[in-house]
C-alpha cells in the first residue's frame, strides 16, 4: 500500500511539473506492475513520453542519433553532425525544433544539447570576427577577448555529458581565441616593465 502511495505522489510529480523522460519510463513501468488501477495516470505520463518520442523523432530526421556498442547514444557524434546541419543551413529548423523541444513537458536530454550547439554556433560566429586568419577580422580589446574565451568554458558546462565527454567537445574558433589570450598574457609579462 505505501508502496502505491509512492508511486502516486511521484506520478502527481511528474504529471505537475517537468522529469527526465527515462523517469517517467521507469514510472510507467512500476506503475504497470502494481496491482491497482493505475491507468489514469499511467497515461497522462504515457502521453508526455509520447510528446517527447514525437519532438526526438522530428529532429532524428534531420541528424539522426547513432548509439555506441553499449547501446548508449553517442552524443559527441551527434553533437558534431547539429553543428555540420547547422552551417549547412538548417540552423531555421532547428532553432525551431529547440523552441518546442522546451515546451516539452518532460527533460530531454537532446534539446539541452541543440539548445547548447544553437549558443555555440552563435559564440563562434563572435569568436570568428577576433581570429586573424579570417578576412574580416578585426582587433579586439583582451578582456573582450577574454571573457568570450570564459563562455566557452560556460557553455561547456550546460551539456548533459559526462565529464570527460564535455572536455572533448571543442567549439570552433575556441582554440584560436585561448591562443591570442595566451599570446597577449605572455607578451605582457614579457614588457610589462617598459609599459
């Protein structure tokens, strides 16, 4: 009976306000197994994975996800092949699969990640003005420079990936930029005396 209790209050959980989808999935499950009749929650939980495998299916026809032998999706592929659709003109679309991927009621992994790969198209397309080899580069002041270089680091921090997953995922122009802070760091230390 305490069992079920549980089971309700994390069902009313779940159906008020937003969870994982493999949350639910696991309620679901639980929910089915038990002895009562459960069906009136057991499907308005079904109808938000319902939504949830509906928004992912959209956005897998545009880059689908591949998973890894352990059956576990691989994101940084994923993640590589949103920001190839997104410089090869898809960016309208998927800037509008990230806008309905957050009125999902339910935590989607996959819409944390475009959301992160749409902020970083936009953080290389500034990075790219400071970059000598790009023609249309221009001189940027260092603590611009800097703190642009520090969002990177942010962004970093808002994928949904384990540790070293995030630490190998690299935006472009990230390089270059850290490059010119280091560059800039070191010549000042270098003649900060004649200055």
């Amino acid at each position: 009976h305490q069992k079920a209790e549980g089971w309700v209050d994390r069902a009313n959980v779940a159906i008020r306000s937003r969870i994982s989808l493999r949350e639910i999935e696991d309620l679901i499950n639980r929910g089915e197994e038990m002895p009562l009749d459960l069906s009136d929650y057991v499907e308005k939980l079904r109808a938000r994975v319902a939504t949830a495998v509906e928004w992912k299916a959209d956005l897998e026809e545009i880059v689908r996800i591949h998973h890894k032998p352990d059956r576990d999706p691989d994101w940084l592929d994923w993640l590589s092949r949103i920001r190839s659709s997104l410089n090869n003109g898809m960016h309208a679309r998927l800037h509008d699969l990230a806008s309905e991927g957050s009125r999902i009621p339910v935590e989607v992994d996959a819409v944390k990640l475009l959301q992160v790969e749409l902020d970083a198209k936009h953080w290389t397309q500034k990075a790219k003005r400071w970059i000598p080899k790009n023609c249309d580069s221009r001189r940027g002041k260092l603590p611009e420079i800097r703190e642009h270089a520090e969002k990177a680091h942010t962004l970093r921090e808002r994928l949904v990936l384990p540790e070293p997953e995030r630490e190998a995922w690299i935006l472009d122009g990230e390089a270059e930029l850290h490059g010119i802070v280091v560059a800039a760091d070191s010549w000042y230390e270098k003649y900060k005396e004649y200055l």
